[in-house]
C-alpha cells in the first residue's frame, strides 16, 4: 500500500473531492511557508517540537471522528459509522485515512449542508493524512461511513434494494448511496436492502423508521439516524409539516452463499 501525504492547509474540509460538496475552499501552501500555527498537514516528524505537540492517529482513533455503529461481518469486513462534530474554534488531530468513505454533510460552520453526499475511495490504495479545523461560526458536522471490507462487483444491480424506485446518487464497490426528500405527511413504501443499511435524516424536521420486526425508531432533528440489518423492511414517514430531506445508505459486503 502506496503512503501518500501531502502539505496544504484545509479551513473546514476533508479533500478536494469534497471541497466542492461542503461548499468550502482550501488554501495551498508550500512547506517553506507552513509556520507552527498553519501546519495541518504532513509527515509525523513535521509536528514534533512544536510547543503544544499532537499525534497522528488513524482516522477510527481521532476524538471527533466518533464511532456511532460498528459492523464486522464472518467475511471480514469492518465497517463503522462515524458521527463527525468539530465545534466553531477547534481542529481535529492529525489523522489519517486508509478505507473507503462516503460522507454525509449535515452542516459546516456556515450552516445546513442538508445531506451532500460525496465518496472517496483512493485512501485504501493512498493513504492521506490531515487535520481540519471550522473557523465556525456553527457546528462542523457530518455522518460517515467508513469500510474495511473488499469491494464488492460495482456493477451488479442484482443486489439493489426493493422500495427504492430511484436510482443511487452513490455506488462504487463499497457504498451505495440515495438522498430524497419526503413531503409533510408523506411516505415511503416498503424498503429492502440485502446490504446493511442506514438512514440518515439530513435536515429539521421529524422521521419515522417503522420496522417491519413491530419497533418504530423515531428521527428528530438532522444528524439522526437509524442502523438496518440486510433484510430488514421498513418504511419511511415524515411526521412533520416541512419537507424533510433523507440520505439512505448501504454497506456493500460480500454476501454469505
């Protein structure tokens, strides 16, 4: 596996993939122009000295990087939820990815982001090491999902959920991903999956998971979500009296026979 670090300093963002999904920017500099104070990027020896030292960590072991939901199935994959919250004034540790991650952008410092999606699947073969910080003045917050699992054939449809009329406005060998919207009042039909799966709510409002095992989990604010096991049926309702926006999304495992 190809290590790949470079130097640049990011304000409130993870990668150039999804500078433009955030609707943020990053300021590139060169490595003689990074003083203590804009060093939020680079090797581990390029931290060491500094008055308030920091370690890197994997992206698993960052603070704010928290695990929400952990998956590990009998054909070896690792997958996690991460619930991402860096408040106005404060900066991760330097972390580093190494899987595949499809992002979910409920809001940066500047407000609601309302599910954004965007994906990035090159750290399992370069590894990216970086800090990030929200200048604010909200909350920095997204819901990630991240796989340590062996992709599985992109194009093999036969694995699609049921329910789900709309095409995925994500799907690569690890993810799938759907962002909808459901009017007041309004509901999805029955749901699907033969991948675990979540919901995500993604904006105000309120959302109910009727499971089909009689439990109803009900979504109260953007951030929620809900953990759905490959083969569990459900159905979407919005109980509000504003459109509500929703990011559905899959961990494509290798499947038992």
């Amino acid at each position: 596996m190809k290590n790949f670090i470079k130097t640049s300093v990011f304000t409130a963002v993870i990668s150039a993939a999804w500078l433009s999904a955030a609707g943020l920017h990053a300021q590139t500099l060169t490595p003689e122009a990074l003083t203590p104070e804009t060093l939020t990027e680079g090797a581990p020896a390029d931290f060491a000295g500094l008055m308030d030292p920091v370690r890197v960590v994997p992206i698993v072991q960052e603070p704010r990087h928290r695990t929400v939901h952990r998956l590990q199935t009998d054909t070896g994959a690792d997958v996690r939820l991460l619930d991402v919250q860096i408040n106005p004034g404060d900066m991760t540790l330097p972390h580093t990815h190494d899987a595949a991650i499809l992002y979910t952008f409920i809001s940066n410092g500047e407000g609601p982001l309302n599910g954004r999606l965007s994906s990035v699947t090159r750290y399992v073969d370069e590894q990216y090491t970086h800090r990030v910080s929200n200048p604010g003045p909200g909350l920095f917050r997204i819901i990630a999902l991240t796989s340590y699992a062996e992709p599985v054939s992109e194009d093999d449809a036969s694995t699609l959920p049921t329910g789900l009329a709309q095409a995925p406005d994500i799907s690569n060998g690890w993810f799938r991903a759907w962002r909808l919207t459901l009017a007041p009042g309004a509901s999805t039909g029955i749901v699907q999956h033969q991948h675990p799966a979540f919901v995500v709510q993604a904006s105000a409002g309120e959302v109910q998971v009727l499971r089909s095992d009689g439990i109803t989990e009900a979504l109260q604010m953007a951030g929620h979500w809900s953990a759905l096991t490959r083969g569990q049926q459900y159905t979407l309702v919005n109980r509000s009296e504003q459109v509500i926006a929703i990011v559905i999304k899959e961990a494509r495992v290798s499947l038992p026979d």
